[in-house]
C-alpha cells in the first residue's frame, strides 16, 4: 500500500494526476485535513481510501500507517520526523520525503531549521529506505504563494522595486514538474531509493531577467528600479525599527542575493527527470491570474 499525505497540495494535485494517467492498480492511502476539497481525489477511480487526520498527531499518524509498504510525504518538512516515527513503528520500507533547497541557504535562520530535521532522518537509513527530494522555489498556478505575488504586483503597480542588481540566478520549479517527478521517483526503486536529489527548474535565470519575462508577457511596461544594496538594507532597517509588523526584514533582503540554481543531472540520470523553462511553465499562472481579474470585474 501506498502512503501520500499533501495530495490536496499544490505539487499533490499533478502527482494523483499522473498516477491517474498511468492507471496506478496499488491500494492508496490519502491523509487529509478534514476541511480539504477532495472531489478531484473521489472522481480519480484509484482504489483510494481517505484517512482524515493530522500530521502532528502522532499517534494517529501510527495507527493510519497499518500495512503500508511505501510513504510519500509531499506536505511540509516541518513534519518530517513524525511520518519518519511513524512509518518505522509500522515497518514500512520505503519513505520518499518531500523537502526543500532552502537548506543550503547560508543564513542560518532560513536552513538551519532544515538542516536540522534532514540530518536527524537521514541518520535513520539502515531502519528504512529513505529518499529525499528537494525542489527549488514551486510555480504554476494560484496555490504559488511566491509567483503569484509576484505577478498581481507587477500587474497593480508601474514602479517595481529591486533590490540590488537583481543578478542573482534562480531556477524555479513547476509543479507539474514535481508531482510527475514523484511517480518516476515511485517507479524506478532500483535505482532511487537511499538517494537525494535537487529538483529545479530547465535553466537557471538572473532575477531581474525573471521579473522582466514575467512583465513581457503581461504585457505591461513596468519599469524595474534597481534599488542599490546599502540603501535597500538600510532601509530595511528604518523599515523595521519604526514597523513592528514589518513584511520585510534586512535578511530577507540579502537572502534575495543568494544565488538559488541547483543541477538536476542526478535525477536525469536515474529518472529521465526533464522539467520545462520558466519561460513555458509560468504562461499558463499568468493566464490564470489576468483571467481571474477579467472574473471579477465582470461582476
């Protein structure tokens, strides 16, 4: 039996959709909020069963663990150690954990937490079958919180601020992307378990080349001001000394100068892991975005 939690989530959603594709015939075992929407889960024709529950309730976490084979954890890694505790209570042998690149930031308050949670699982490998899968920033659709954002500021506003050169590389992840990702991971064993792998995005881009895709194909002329690096933190720190609910803090502002570009080679190689370009992939979020205020003003 197969384990999923997140399988309402973003990346959640393209995973069912391509286990669905490939007419998957093992037994599923979802946990979800008793809150979600799980229609597109009931309409699946997988043979899915639905247990509903908490990642922080451990002892349910146990007892909904009863005769599976094989975890996969798409939700947060936050929650990581207790599935671990729970599937090596139930002698499953294999957990595919869904985690984060952020690990690699140099600032600690941004990866330390991770690190911490990886390492302590990772140390667990001669228990159970340990796979860790660590995608960069996620995009694709409204459930982005990052992107998303991205593109109704740039819609709303003329002016957009960028601070420093905006030469920083990233290589964001669709979402499709990832949940594909996942069934190959599921499907090539041999060859993916005990392994981790870092899942991005075709190329990595420069920041401002990103904001500056994204403005094109909104088909907008806003003018990106680069903002130099001393002023952007000092005004950071006015910004927090006289707001005690500040949105951005000084490292959030250096953290913007991490490069965030991750190779995928290992991941081709075991998986044929192929993911699209930003280019392609963010088209279809601002679709979605544009389409939803032409919604709302018809109203």
């Amino acid at each position: 039996m197969l384990y999923v939690t997140g399988i309402t989530g973003h990346t959640g959603k393209w995973f069912l959709d391509r286990l669905i594709k490939e007419k998957y015939q093992g037994k599923i075992r979802c946990l979800v909020r008793e809150n979600s929407n799980t229609t597109f889960i009931d309409e699946s024709t997988l043979n899915i069963e639905k247990v509903y529950g908490s990642l922080d309730d451990k002892e349910f976490l146990e007892a909904s663990m009863s005769e599976v084979d094989t975890v996969v954890h798409i939700s947060t890694i936050l929650f990581s150690k207790n599935v671990m505790e729970a599937a090596i209570k139930n002698n499953v042998k294999w957990t595919i954990l869904v985690h984060t690149t952020g690990r690699y930031s140099k600032y600690k308050s941004a990866s330390q937490e991770y690190i911490e949670i990886e390492d302590e699982i990772l140390k667990k490998c001669k228990q159970i079958g340990i796979t860790v899968l660590r995608p960069t920033m996620i995009y694709g659709s409204s459930q982005d919180r990052n992107m998303y954002r991205l593109i109704e500021y740039l819609y709303c506003h003329k002016f957009f601020p960028l601070f420093g050169r905006g030469e920083n590389l990233m290589q964001p992840v669709h979402a499709k992307d990832l949940g594909y990702a996942y069934y190959d991971v599921l499907s090539n064993k041999d060859k993916t378990i005990n392994k981790e792998y870092n899942l991005s995005g075709k190329t990595p881009l420069k920041y401002f080349d990103l904001v500056k895709c994204i403005t094109e194909k909104l088909g907008r002329k806003n003018i990106i001001v680069k903002i130099p690096l001393w002023i952007s933190i000092l005004s950071a720190k006015i910004y927090n000394a006289i707001n005690k609910n500040a949105i951005i803090s000084v490292e959030q502002v250096l953290r913007m100068q991490e490069d965030k570009d991750f190779s995928y080679q290992a991941a081709t190689k075991d998986f044929n892991y192929s993911p699209i370009s930003f280019e392609e992939g963010i088209q279809g979020e601002i679709e979605e975005y544009v389409n939803s205020v032409k919604k709302s003003q018809s109203k």
